[in-house]
C-alpha cells in the first residue's frame, strides 16, 4: 500500500509490503533522498537468541513510502567473535559523512557478557555501504560507553560523541579529525546516582545559535518520561527544561523512546521527532511499575522473579514507531500527541 502521511504508533510497511525495520535509528538527507537506517530486528523474536540482523536502511522522497535498500551492515552469523554476530547486543548504528575523508562513519555499540558496553566503529565509500570494521573493543576515554548520538559541526566539521557513561552520567567527547575515535577532550553532564533516572538515548539537534538534547530514563526496553535540555555550545553547560511531552500525564513519552531528531532540509521550522516503541501491547500502568521496579532494583532491594518486568514477553520484532513533530514554546520544545499527520501541513 501507498502512504499518505505519517501515523504514530502503527504498523509501518514498506513498499514490498514487509515490516520495516530499523530500530533505534536515524535519518540522513543526500542527494535529495531520505535514508533512514537502524537496527534489523526481524529474526529477534522470543527464544530465538537473535539480537539483530544487521543494520537495514530505507530510502524515499516523501518520509511516507519506504524501499528497502537491504542490509548496508551484514550481520556475521558465522564468526561468533564478531561484534557483528547476531547473539552480540549491537544497538543504535549511528552514521555521519567526513566531508575531509570522503568517507561514511558509522559507530554501533556492542554490549558485552557482564554487561561492559564498548563500541565499534566502520567506514565506508558509500552512504549503502559496504562498510569495514576500522575498530572494535572500544573504551572510549576508558569509559564504558552507552547509548549515543554523533554530531556534525555544520561550520567547521568538528565531530562530537555524545554517550550515557553507563549508569552514571552523559558525556560529550570531541571526536578525531577522522571521526574514528575520540581525542580526549571531553565534558559531564547530568550526573545521576543509578536507573532508572540516569540519562540515556541521547538526541541531538540544532535551532538556531540553541543546541538541544532529548534523552531517556534507564528502564531496559520499557517507556519512561523523557527530559529536554538546551545548552549554548556542544559542551554545554546544559539546562533541564523539563519532559518535553506535555499531554502525556503516564510519564512514558506516549509509550515510546526517542531515538533521534531529524530537522526538514525543506521546512523552515520542521524537527521530527523519531522514536520506537518497542513494547507495543505493554500499557503504560505496567511500564510505569517495571520503572518502580528498577529503581529499587538499583536501590539494592530484590526484585521477585514474578515480577513485572520479568513476567513481560519481549518480542522487538513486532515493535512501531512514533514519529511526531516538534513545536516550540518560545525556546522550549514540545512534542504533542497526533493521531495523523502530515509534512505538507507545514511551512
């Protein structure tokens, strides 16, 4: 079927009629064509011991009807060591173009046994790729790195590497000329004590002389409340301008997580905010007591393995999106709850 606007929350197909997939994605504009990619969830289903397949990437000109250009990222079902074998927890493909190099670089983190989350990094000729494995393993700054976003300077070029430190705080490290690693400058921010409160899933975006950043609790695959923050320079200091979802009275970003914001190329004021939600039969009551379960989880108190945030079947197969767009009150973000709706409707 042929789309006609964007609908939060439903299944999303694309022009061959499947399922799309690309999770915990992002959006690039070239050569006057959309390219949304993310993380291939289509063989992650319950029992399967599958946490991706790849990385996939859609391509169109109207954000409404998707092609598929296939798996720019293969996975390596045949190299268990690989950071690309599907058992290893690969999330959140992140993409930006070295205007220096030529070159695409693309960073994915890859959790580890016990937990430990490093990151790897490919580049590429071709936004399709195929793309090659430059490094893996990382610590960056001898951190465990979480969630995160990479940003382009549109002036000078200058990269920048915003990721949760994991259970801890958020920073935001320059990246090298090549954008392959981190130089060692680096800033904390929102430093918090353990989840679900501290801050991950970082999306930036740019208004203006304004830097912004919309990020996440830390609740596992369950919605929680999500907070703004502006700043006036990639490093900050950053100031907290609340949940930016104000018609959401269940604190869970209208059961959903943002994983990225896109500005129009073509739209004079049009930010986009794109999210999963990977649970789409979870209600929000129970997303709200899985939170209050990890939060005395990480409180040190032990949680009953009836639980409700064990009881609950995860198949992020199956799971939508909610893409929305994003209003401002004065300076202040907003992000308002639509059934349909539609790029035309806006200047």
């Amino acid at each position: 079927m042929a789309y006609g606007s964007i609908r939060p929350g439903s299944v999303w197909s694309d022009t061959n009629g499947n399922r799309i997939q690309a999770h915990g994605g992002s959006m690039l504009h070239h050569d006057g064509r959309f390219y949304w990619y993310g993380e291939n969830k289509e063989r992650t289903t319950p029992g399967s011991g599958i946490w991706h397949w790849g990385v996939r990437c859609y391509s169109s000109d109207d954000l409404y009807n998707w092609v598929d250009e296939g798996l720019i990222i293969p996975p390596a079902p045949d190299e268990p060591d690989s950071p690309l074998h599907p058992a290893k927890l690969m999330d959140r493909p992140h993409i930006i173009r070295n205007e220096r190099t030529g070159k695409w670089v693309c960073w994915l983190k890859i959790m580890t046994a016990g937990h430990e989350q490093t990151s790897t990094v490919l580049v590429a000729d071709d936004l399709l790729g195929p793309y090659e494995i430059v490094a893996t393993g990382l610590r960056p700054l001898s951190m465990s790195a979480g969630d995160f976003d990479l940003v382009v300077a549109p002036d000078d070029g200058k990269a920048y590497y915003y990721f949760e430190r994991v259970h801890s705080e958020l920073i935001c490290a320059d990246l090298t000329d090549d954008y392959t690693g981190v130089t060692g400058y680096y800033s904390t921010h929102f430093p918090l004590h353990r989840p679900p409160d501290v801050r991950e899933a970082p999306a930036y975006f740019r208004r203006g002389d304004r830097h912004y950043l919309i990020t996440s609790g830390t609740s596992a695959y369950f919605p929680n409340r999500s907070e703004a923050a502006a700043a006036e320079t990639f490093h900050g200091p950053w100031v907290v301008l609340g949940d930016p979802h104000p018609g959401d009275s269940t604190g869970t970003s209208y059961r959903s997580q943002i994983t990225s914001v896109f500005k129009h190329p073509h739209k004079k004021d049009l930010y986009i905010a794109l999210a999963d939600r990977w649970l789409p039969n979870v209600s929000a009551e129970i997303a709200n007591q899985a939170q209050d379960e990890f939060r005395r989880l990480f409180a040190g108190e032990t949680i009953t393995p009836d639980s409700v945030s064990a009881s609950v079947v995860v198949d992020t197969s199956i799971a939508d999106y909610v893409w929305l767009p994003i209003r401002f009150d004065g300076d202040v973000p907003r992000i308002d709850w639509l059934d349909e709706w539609r790029v035309e409707d806006f200047d």
